[in-house]
C-alpha cells in the first residue's frame, strides 16, 4: 500500500488508508466506553482439545462505508439498540490448538499489512501463551485477506518458518490473478496483500491447498462456502463428541449483522452468496446449538448464536479465572 512508505501523522494515516479501505474509520480516535488493551489470550476447552483465543488486536470501523444493502439510519440504529455508535472496534481474534504433535493456528491476524497500532498484535499473544511461533506447524487459513493472513509474515521473513498453511485453492487461484481485481469491486489492495504475504509461502513449498469438503486431518474438517471470497472455508474440529467451528468472515458486526443476516459489506466479492451463506449457517447453528469462533465478534469471539425473533443473536461462552477446581460450597 503506498501509505506504507509515507511519514504522517496518524490521523492523516487513517485518513489516507481510508481511501482504500473503506471499513476503517478515518477518525483515529477511541469509541466511548472503548479502553485499549494489551496482547489478550483466553483458553477453553472442546473435548479434549484445549483452544486459545489470541487478540491480534482491534481497528475502528466505519460502518457507514463498511456495510451494504443497509441505510445509515437502519445501521445507526440497529447499533443503538446494542448500545454502540459508528465507529465501532472491531476485534481481530486467531484461535490455536494443539492436536496431537501438531500445533495449529486458525488465521495470522493482520501482521505487518495494516499500519502501526492497527492489529499486529498476534506474536505478542502467542509469548503471553508462551508460545513461539517456531513451534507452529499448521496454519488453516479461513480465506485470503489481509487480517487473517497478513500475520505469516514478518519483518519481511515467514513469521511462522515450519508450518503448513492450509487454504482452499479457489482463494490462491483468485488472488494470484491481479485480473480478477475488477471482479472484487475494492480495488488491487488485497491482491498487493497477496502477494506481500500469503505468496510466500506458496512459492516456498508451505501450502496446501483443498477443495470441496476435506478431512485435513483426523478431527478436523474442511468445508467450503464461497461468497465473501471465493474460497472461503470452516473448519470444524471435533474431539470426544464434541466439536467447534471456525467461520471465518460470515458476520463482521453482531449488533448489525445478527439481527438482519441479509446486511453484507463492502468486502463480500459476490454479496449475494455471502448473505445466503450467513443466513443457512446462522439457522444451522441456531438449530444445532453449535460452539463457533468468530474472527471479528469482540474478543474472544467464541460462543453460540441462538434465534431471537426474526434474527439472531450472540451467546458468548463463559469466562472463567481462578485457581481452586471444587464447586463452592
């Protein structure tokens, strides 16, 4: 981005950024009530599988530029009722997990593609979870955009020089084609992004690619559900009869988007796939009661989505912090 290369001022920073990435408010400061933290891990358990929510940080959105087939009035509004007011913060969460000899990571966050103080955060949680990012081995990225794979890289080097990103081959073959920018309605950004990051790793031998409905490995599985990018992917992961789901990019707004699942945003490359698939999977969580990770919910992104309604609406899981494991008495 060619910000990159200019010395500004951080307001003038995100005013030009802006111009190009329309979901980032352009007003630096903070939203009311909005404190800004450190790196943040939180730890919960499917099954046997203990999985840790890691901040990659937070960015304020414009949600008046961010969101379409919507009005101001309508989004305003709908943010009211949830308490917030445009901009909102907007969480960037990576979740890890370990399986067996493997080290897994859902998402990279935004590493060094978004400007300073704007995400970046993940190698800061991975150390507070005592964590280094040599010991990762597998990474399932949810589609190929800049927040969740800008993190491989770092410093100009692979962030994470061991591990084998998973992705499904339609984003790969998307963005690698620069063509295919007018099909995007945003612009080369993200292809630039590509190109900066997830490249790479292809050209080094690190990527596999899958299609269609693929068990990576015993207890996790792959599925496909193009529309906010063409390769998009969930993976579920399964472990003594219980099981998650990572999401990726189906919903960027809870207070919008839970309840009006037909709302889309700028960044949907087909707009109308995308909201068909939030409203199939909302329904289908709903249902099933199915534990889900989200990128973009407030951290740490995880819980159940229950009907509400004619919409939806968010059920985060529990937070627990103490030492003593007896019930008390």
């Amino acid at each position: 981005m060619p910000f990159k290369q200019i010395a500004v001022s951080l307001l003038t920073l995100a005013a030009t950024w802006q111009l190009s990435t329309p979901s980032f408010a352009a007003d630096q400061s903070v939203p009311p009530g909005v404190e800004l933290q450190g790196a943040n891990t939180y730890a919960f358990r499917v099954g046997d599988i203990r999985i840790t929510a890691l901040s990659d940080g937070t960015v304020p959105q414009d949600l008046h530029q961010l969101l379409r087939d919507t009005t101001n009035q309508k989004t305003d509004a709908l943010l009211e009722k949830g308490f917030l007011a445009n901009p909102v913060e907007a969480s960037i969460n990576v979740f890890m997990f370990k399986l067996g000899d493997r080290l897994f990571l859902v998402d990279t966050g935004s590493g060094d593609l978004f400007p300073a103080g704007f995400g970046g955060k993940l190698l800061q949680s991975l150390a507070a979870a005592g964590v280094r990012p040599e010991q990762v081995t597998d990474i399932l990225l949810t589609h190929a955009h800049d927040d969740h794979m800008g993190g491989l890289i770092h410093n100009g080097a692979l962030a994470f020089p061991n591990a084998t990103v998973h992705v499904d081959k339609a984003d790969v073959e998307f963005f690698q084609d620069r063509s295919n920018a007018a099909k995007a309605h945003y612009g080369m950004n993200y292809f630039d992004d590509y190109a900066a990051s997830l490249k790479h790793y292809v050209d080094a031998g690190k990527v596999q690619t899958f299609e269609g409905t693929t068990v990576l490995v015993p207890g996790i599985t792959a599925t496909v559900h193009p529309g906010h990018t063409p390769g998009s992917a969930f993976y579920t992961v399964e472990s003594q009869g219980q099981r998650i789901i990572f999401v990726g990019d189906i919903i960027h707004v809870g207070a919008v988007q839970f309840p009006e699942p037909t709302i889309t945003i700028t960044y949907d490359v087909d707009t109308k796939r995308a909201a068909q698939v939030r409203r199939a999977a909302f329904s289908a969580f709903a249902h099933d009661g199915t534990l889900i990770a989200i990128p973009h919910i407030p951290f740490p992104g995880v819980g159940h989505i229950r009907t509400a309604g004619t919409g939806y609406e968010w059920a985060p899981i529990v937070y627990g912090n103490r030492d003593i494991t007896k019930r008390w008495q």
